[in-house]
C-alpha cells in the first residue's frame, strides 16, 4: 500500500506503490477514489483517477487492487445504462441522488437476480472445453439469447453443468485441467484494453441497413465495418447517431455516449423504451447497452469508455451477434487523452495531442470486424464514430486519424443543415468503400437494377453540381432542355429521396424496397422526360405535370403500401407524359 | 475553534498564482486565506499539491503580497458558498458579497460552488414551450424549460436588448408563472451592468433576480468564481425552492480568457488559440448545470451571452460552446446593419430541443412542418441572393424573383419586431403562413397537406 504524494486535477502521484503494474486500478485516497496506474517511475505511480479529486490530500492512502481495468459480462447488461467505468448510472441514482456523488461503488451486473439457464445443444458434461466455447444460454430479453461461455485462459474437461436457475456468481460448472479445476459461473470479467482473440476475420459482405435512405442508397456501410460522422455543431451528428442505433439491422446495439450533454442520453433513455425494433416489434432497449459519461463528468472516465463499449461489444460480438458500436463523440475522447497527457507533461504532437493519438484511434477501428469468434459462430462489430472537429475543419488530428482508418465517411455539411436539410450528409463528398464489396448482396437480394441505379443517382447528384456551378455564371436560362432537366432531376434525388425527416413516424425509417422503388420513380420520370425533350415538348410544361407533386410526396408511403404506390406512381407518369406528348402533337399538327 | 496554521513560506508570485513551500498536505482545491502585512486578506484555491509545496491561484490582484511578510493559511475546505431565497431581489460581488448597500444576507446553507454533475438517469427531458414572443426564437428556434441556448454575438449587436427582451416576456404557455432569474455578469463594463439594472428594475424584475457582478475592471481571476456562484445559487433554488430559474450569463469570451490566462501562467501546454486542452470540459462543467431533475419541480435554462471575437463562429470560444449547448441564437451583423431588430439570422441558429417542445398541445399542430418550411425557402432565397449578385436581378428566373421577393418578406415581417412586441405563438405562426402563401402550394413539400388545406391563405380569385 502507498500514500499519495502529488495531486493535480485527474492525475495522482503516489510513492511505495512497488510491486504494482502498469494499468493496475487503485483506490485513492480515504475516500477510495478509482484510479488506474498510467506510469510506473521506480516506487512511485502515476494514477489518472476516474472521479474529481477535489478534497483529498497527499499522505492518504493508494491501495492496488492488482487487476486491470476490466468490465463484467454476464447476463443483466442488456437496458442498462453505465457510467465510463462501467458503473450502473441506476445504482448511483440510488445510493447517492440525482447527483452523482463520489467513491460510490456498486457491482455493474446485479448479484442477485436469478436466471434460467439452458444447457446449450450438443453439449455435455465429459466435453473437453475451451476459452470462448458456449456452454448455455440465458433467454436475457425477448430479443436476446445470452450465451454463456468459458471464460478466457480456462481449458480442460466440463462437468457438473446443469440446467437451473442460477445468479450470475454461483457456480454452474466445473472446468478441470489435469486436476488444477476451474469454476464456472455466468459472470466474467475481460480487460477493457485488450482485443478479445478471434479465429479468423472475415471480408465484410453484408450491408448494415439503417433505414436512413443516404447511408443505404448511396454510402452503406458494411456489417463489420467503420463509418465516421464528422461535422461542425449543429450539423446533425447526433441525430444521425441516433437514427442509425434505432433502426440499425443488428442484434445489438452498444452506444457510447462520450464527453457530450447529459439531456442526449436522457432522450434516449426516454425514447427507446418506447421506440420498437422495426424487424421484431420488440422495444429497442431489449437489445441496446448504454454507456453515458457526459461532458461534466470526469474525464479520465470518458478515456476509458470507448474501451469498456467495445469490449461489451466483442462480448455480444463472440456469442455470434452482429453488433453496432456508436461513439459519439470520439473527439472528446482523444481531448480526454490529450488533457491526461499534457498533465504527465509528455512532449505534445499536432495541436496539443499526444504522438500517439493516431496509433489508438487505429487500435481502436481494428476492432471491428465480421469474425468467426473462438466459440466458432460468426459474429461482427460495425464500429461508428462520431467527430467533432473544431470549427468543422477536417484537418484537424482526430478528423484526419480517423479518415485514415475508417472505410465510410459521412460528411455532414453546416449549409445543408442550415437549410434544414436532414440528414445533412453531403452526397459531393461522402463516400463508402465498400461498394464493390456489397454487390454480390445488392444483386442477390435486390437485383442487378439497385447498383446500377446507385452508379446512376450518383452521376446525376456530379452532373447536376457542375451544371449548377455553369448557373451561376449564366443563369439557368442558358442552359439547353436537356441539362435543365438534369437540374431538375438532381433536386428531385436531393429533396424527394435523401431528405428525410429523423422525427417523423414514417419517414423516420425506410426499408431497402421502399427506397429502390423510389429511386427508380425518379429515373422512370427522367427516361420519360427526356424522351419528351427529345420530342420536342417544351420543358416548362414539364415542369408543370403534377405527378411530380406525388413524386415528392413518396417518402409519405406506408411499408405495406409500396408495392400499391410503385405502380401507381409508374403508371401515372407514363400516363401524363403520354398526354403531354399527345396534347403537343395534336397542337403542332395545327 | 478550529486552529488555523499560518504559513509564511511563499517561495513565488507570478501572475495570479502563488507557490507556498513547506505546506503539508494541502487538499486539492482546498480554499485558502492569504493575508498582507497590512491586513488585508483575499481569498485563493490549491491547484496543485504535494508533500512539500501547494500551487495556489488567487482571485483578486497579486498585487502587495511579499514573499517574506505575507501569510497563507488553508482553511480546510473547498470553495463553498451561502445560497438563500432571500437572495433575490440582491446584488452581489463577483465573489458572492453583497455589493449593495442593504444589510447583510442570511444564509440556508452552504453549497460547494463546482456542484455535481447530474446523473444522466435522473435527467428529466424538457419538454415545456417558453414563449419569449420573439418570432425568430418561438417559430423557429423554439426555446425549452431546462435548455442552455447562448447567445452568439459580436461587438456593436443588441445581445443585452435581446437579453434583457426575452427575461421581460419568457412565460411558460398557459401558466403565469414567471422566472426567478439569476445573473451573472463576467467581466462586463458598468454601462452593460446598468443596462440590465435598470431594464429588470423598470419591469420589476429585480425583485425576482439575484445578481452576480464582476466588472470589467474587477480581478479577472475570479471570473472564473462568479459563473458557479450563480449556477450554486440558480441549483438551489430551482432544486429546493421548486422554483423555474433563468441564468443569464455574459459575457461567456470573459470567462474563457480569464481560463486562458490562469492557463498560461501554469504554464500548460495551450491548445487552440492559446486556450487550455480542457476548456471543452470546463465549459461543460459550467453550461451541463442547467435542466430537470427527475421528482424536483424546479427548473434551470440558461441564455448565455458569446461574443464571437471578429465575427467567426470557429473561433474556440463559440465553437467549443455550440458542441455543449442545446443550440445556439445567432445574431448577424448583416441584419442589423439593414436596421432590423433583433436581426436573429435563423440559418445560423438552432434549437436541438425544439422537437420535443412544440406539436400539438404546446404550440401547434403546424408548428413543425411551417418551421421547416420557412428555413427551406429562406435558404432558396439566399442562394437566389448570391445569384443575383452575379448575374443581375434581371436575369434571375421567374422562381427565383419569387424567392427572392419570399426573402425580403421573411426579413421583414417575420424576423423583426419591436424591443417591446410581444407576439404569441399563433400570431407567429399566422405570420409565417401569411409568407407561405405567397408561394404556390405545391411547393410547400415540407408541410403535411391536411395543414396546408387548414391554414394556407388561397389568394383571392383574380
């Protein structure tokens, strides 16, 4: 046991700490204080403390605990709402208020509730067993099947396991190795800083479906892969976050709030339960794991609770999920290590960072995958990064640090978000590389027609920016009919098909059909334009056709009523082009 | 009686801190009493503590302390503050004495100033309209009970009027309950001071304020005190008083250079601008402080005055501002050049809770969809703006001239009005479809149909 020596905002020097380890967690102070050893110099211990230090003194007490930051997994983490270290934000509430008090400590999975488990098919007790098997399961929510697995380092023959009703710490098997025995109970912990291992990581080829027709239809991002959002305030970070935890197609959803306002995770703690999981009717909170350390808490905190997300996340990932890991915003994360640093008074990088900022975002994005995990099955982590660059300039460290890792990139653009236009992704400068990737997918499960129409909305979204650059300078009037109707078309794709309102009940989410009938709705009226143009039709008569109206009304359509409204709207184009042409004939023939 | 060391060990004096040696275990951020050979005392706070030498900052001037004469004693405490009800109506100091000439305050209790940070969970979601009768804000950038919305401004912009206008007429619909306000002036010039004196003794506001002043010529260091003196003040009683609290504090580029300048003589590496890495967190820890507590029946908005240093919004102050509060109400130079008060440039601006505020039951039904509508056609209109500027008026396209003419209505109907018009809700919304009808109704995409055949005015048969 040591004493503290030297006190400086989150950072606590303490002497006699001989025998401890790097990344070790102590308890500071006579308040016990979490803290975690971030420099060893001879006897004395740097410790970055995960409460505000305020109030205590050197020559109170530092005790190691010897074991590395770590998280608890057991059944229990699904709804619920955790602090940066893990720290039940429920259990708090309880024991000190609506404030959060400190050197309160509280078991992150409740000891006393009771499970079922189930013994897993195929499996009995003789069964050799190895790190990362699945023995059982627990029907955790409706939703969710939380298997239970040996726990790491642990190998050797299984017995006693029976089906039962169990807390998570009683034993419910025994793992022996040569006679050196094991117990096993549902409860594990996994240290936050070490990748869990896998058997082997896979291509991703799947796309995550999100509902948000911009991400879909042109920058999708795959089952396993990485996006990040950044943009200046106010561009829609957040809702854009919020959106895809809602609607995202994966099994489970771990969401991070870090460093950012506490009335965000309120909205969310207000809104799941209420939302349903669009493809199972279930309330989203029986598949999402929250981890809020806002702005004002303390900042050593929010170091760490990108690292506790995502070893929840390989939890779920290694039971075979497919998990959706949002962190917004990993800025106030890298900040958080920048203030930890500069107080060690290491030799600052880029704009105050520590050198080794791009190597952990990096460490960080490798974490996702599609993987088939040591219990065999194939599970993935689409890891989802928020940025907040300041003022909005990407050149910024993180900006750039993530960019160089992450294979999608939602540009959110201030002008657009001005305008109220949601989500303010811009299309110009977005993109996703895993296009070629998903394909094979889109082919199969949607036909050939979907990425042609991809390659071709995007075409027009380029031609119609360079044209409206040739409008400034000329005006519109300039341009010939054909280019006009470009024009049109491209504000047709931008306002009818990629705005989308996050906060209405239909718009809110769009189903891959829905969004490739509209797609082709538009592409239908533009082939039937320029067949029009092409006919001679002067254009403001185009213009005019009031299928256009229902056009800009499609995001309006039901889910059930897709199918109804593609032929409806098909036919109505046809049938009032055809006229138009008519009508113009019949008046040249005069 | 508590026995009380005086130490006579300052080893350094440099900008606002102070280095006492031979101090044994002083606690972080203990307060402690620095007294001059002339008896003099002011108050400072540890930064920095070891076995041997405590890092003390000291608010107020450094001025006439002596290394070998001048004594420092901890008093074993952190900085804590009185907080009563009968704070209303006073004013105090920017370190929470009474300025005023009356008697002195009796105190309830004592708070620690830094407060604590709410738990998420026990966070209730604002979700009650205040109507400022401001259209620009009730229309568009719909102000919530338990919001943080600043203010961004600049030199010469009528920040204080705004101010000063929306404490005058913020009611939550159908109540007629009014604020209990707390203000807190940073840094602010005795003129700016006066200006809001007199305005909230004019409308009887004072009664129902508690004011926090530190002057432009005041110790700049305890700028960094004042914001959370009030924020002390406001949280106990919005928390137990129940009572609905509106913080005002300005001028918030103040209080970030004071950080700076504490910053720089810690010596710490700077970030941005010369501002501290941990400005983020720190104004966080300032601005976090309003909302609802879940079973409490009081509440705290904050109106945050930000005077963006030549206009630009990146600039670290705003811009590490807007990614903490719930938005932000942008006053554009250009509007109020054009004459137009309170010349609010809604493209800037932003409300983050306004969804949950307004609907049916609130404000009304149409309040969404005329909202957007009205930020996408004054969008067009800029754009229609620039256009003209390139290729002349003349040139423009019919749609164009149309939005164009949609603009200059939007400018002046809508975002201005007078320093003391009160418009309500409805009669906003009126004026906004009043602007929508000018368009033709099929372009109003943005608005459901059944409120477009509610409210759109069809123009009389011509």
């Amino acid at each position: 046991m040591g004493y503290i020596e030297r006190i400086s905002g989150p950072l606590v020097v303490a002497d006699d700490m001989l025998g401890s380890n790097m990344y070790d967690v102590v308890k500071v102070g006579n308040d016990g204080l979490v803290g975690e050893i971030i420099q060893l110099r001879g006897p004395k211990a740097v410790i970055q403390v995960y409460e505000e230090t305020t109030g205590i003194r050197p020559g109170e007490k530092v005790e190691s605990t010897g074991l590395p930051l770590s998280v608890e997994l057991a059944p229990g983490l699904l709804n619920n709402i955790y602090d940066g270290i893990q720290r039940p934000l429920e259990e708090l509430r309880r024991k000190s208020g609506a404030f959060i008090g400190r050197g309160i400590s509280a078991n992150s999975i409740d000891r006393n509730k009771k499970w079922k488990l189930f013994i897993e098919k195929g499996v009995k007790n003789g069964d050799h067993v190895k790190e990362g098997h699945i023995i059982g399961y627990v029907q955790e929510t409706e939703l969710i099947k939380h298997y239970i697995m040996i726990p790491v380092g642990v190998e050797g023959k299984l017995s006693g396991l029976k089906e039962g009703t169990y807390r998570v710490e009683d034993r419910i098997a025994t793992v022996d190795k040569g006679g050196k025995k094991f117990e096993i109970t549902m409860l594990q912990k996994r240290s936050v800083r070490k990748p869990q291992s896998f058997r082997q990581k896979f291509r991703s080829d799947e796309p995550l479906t999100t509902g948000m027709r911009i991400i879909d239809g042109l920058f999708p991002v795959a089952k396993g892969g990485t996006a990040a959002i950044p943009g200046p305030f106010g561009a829609g970070k957040t809702v854009a976050s919020h959106s895809i935890a809602k609607y995202a197609d994966s099994d489970i959803v771990v969401m991070i709030g870090c460093g950012e306002r506490g009335n965000e995770m309120t909205e969310v703690l207000v809104e799941f339960p209420e939302l349903k999981d669009p493809k199972s009717g279930r309330p989203l909170t029986e598949r999402t794991v929250l981890i809020a350390n806002t702005s004002n808490m303390p900042v050593a905190a929010r170091e760490a609770s990108i690292y506790t997300g995502v070893t929840i996340a390989e939890y779920f990932r290694d039971m075979g999920y497919n998990v959706t890991l949002l962190a917004d915003s990993t800025s106030r994360w890298a900040e958080a290590m920048r203030e930890i640093s500069a107080r060690l008074e290491e030799m600052p990088g880029e704009e105050g960072y520590p050198a080794y900022l791009p190597k952990r975002l990096a460490e960080y994005y490798e974490r996702s995958g599609k993987v088939e995990a040591l219990s065999g099955r194939t599970g993935s982590i689409t890891l989802v990064g928020a940025v907040s660059p300041p003022g909005g300039d990407l050149s910024e460290p993180v900006s750039q640090g993530t960019l160089r890792v992450v294979k999608t990139f939602w540009s959110l653009d201030a002008s657009l978000a001005n305008a109220r236009h949601f989500p303010s992704i811009n299309w110009l400068t977005s993109y996703s590389l895993y296009i070629n990737d998903l394909k094979p997918w889109y082919d199969k499960n949607l036909g050939e027609e979907f990425a042609e129409n991809r390659a071709e909305t995007m075409r027009i979204l380029q031609k119609e920016a360079e044209l409206k650059d040739i409008v400034q300078l000329v005006g519109a009037e300039a341009l010939p009919d054909t280019e006009r109707i470009t024009l049109e078309i491209g504000r047709m794709i931008r306002e009818d098909f990629l705005r989308q309102s996050a906060f209405d009940e239909v718009d809110a989410y769009t189903s891959l059909k829905k969004q490739a009938f509209m797609v082709a709705s538009i592409l239908h009226f533009r082939k039937q334009a320029n067949a029009a143009v092409k006919a001679g039709v002067p254009l403001d008569s185009i213009m005019k056709l009031k299928v256009r109206e229902d056009i800009s009304r499609m995001k309006e359509e039901k889910e059930s009523e897709v199918d109804k409204a593609r032929h409806r709207i098909a036919a109505e184009i046809d049938s009032q082009f055809n006229s138009l042409v008519r009508e113009y004939r019949e008046a040249e023939g005069k | 009686m508590k026995f009380e060391i005086e130490y006579k060990t300052i080893q350094n004096v440099a900008g606002p801190l102070v280095v006492v040696g031979k101090v044994r275990n002083a606690q972080y951020n203990e307060i402690v009493k620095i007294k001059l050979h002339d008896g003099e005392e002011r108050l400072g706070q540890v930064l920095d503590t070891s076995s041997t030498q405590a890092v003390v900052q000291v608010f107020g001037p450094t001025n006439g302390i002596n290394v070998s004469t001048t004594s420092v004693s901890f008093l074993g405490e952190t900085f804590t503050t009185g907080v009563s009800e009968s704070m209303l109506g006073r004013v105090f100091d920017g370190q929470g004495r009474p300025r005023d000439m009356s008697a002195g305050v009796s105190y309830e209790e004592r708070r620690d100033i830094n407060g604590a940070p709410i738990n998420p969970v026990s966070r209730q979601y604002p979700s009650d309209f205040i109507e400022t009768g401001i259209s620009a804000i009730d229309g568009l950038d719909t102000l919530v009970r338990g919001q943080k919305l600043p203010i961004f401004s600049s030199s010469g912009l009528p920040h204080n009027q705004l101010a000063a206008q929306i404490t005058r007429q913020a009611s939550v619909k159908g109540t007629s309950e009014s604020f209990a306000v707390v203000f807190a002036g940073i840094g602010i010039t005795y003129d700016d001071y006066r200006y809001f004196f007199d305005e909230f003794k004019k409308t009887g506001a004072l009664r129902n304020t508690a004011a926090f002043i530190n002057l432009a010529d005041d110790p700049s260091i305890e700028r960094i005190i004042t914001p959370r003196l009030a924020l002390t003040t406001a949280e106990f009683l919005a928390y137990e008083k129940g009572m609905h609290v509106l913080v005002i504090m300005t001028d918030m580029t103040n209080y970030a250079e004071s950080l700076r300048e504490l910053s720089s003589a810690r010596e710490e590496v700077p970030g941005r601008r010369g501002y501290p890495g941990y400005m983020y967190t720190d104004l966080a820890s300032l601005y976090e402080r309003a909302g609802l507590v879940k079973g409490k029946p009081g509440s705290i908005t904050q109106l945050d005055i930000v005077t963006m240093p030549s206009d630009d919004v990146t600039h670290p102050i705003p811009d590490l501002t807007g990614y903490i509060t719930e938005g932000q109400i942008n006053i554009s130079r250009d509007l109020v050049n054009k004459g137009m008060y309170p010349g609010i440039q809604p493209l800037g601006s932003l409300s983050r809770l306004m969804n949950n505020g307004i609907g049916p039951g609130k404000t009304r039904e149409d309040h969404k969809g005329v909202s957007d509508q009205l930020y996408g056609l004054y969008a067009k209109a800029q754009e229609a703006k620039s256009l003209s500027a390139i290729v002349g008026a003349e040139a423009l396209s019919d749609s164009d001239k149309k939005y164009l003419k949609f603009g200059e209505d939007f400018e002046n109907r809508f975002l201005t009005q007078g320093l003391y018009e009160r418009r309500t809700i409805d009669e906003t919304l009126d004026i906004g479809w009043d602007l929508l009808s000018e368009v033709p109704e099929a372009e109003l995409t943005r608005v459901k149909r059944e409120y477009i055949s509610k409210y759109y005015k069809k123009k009389a048969e011509e």
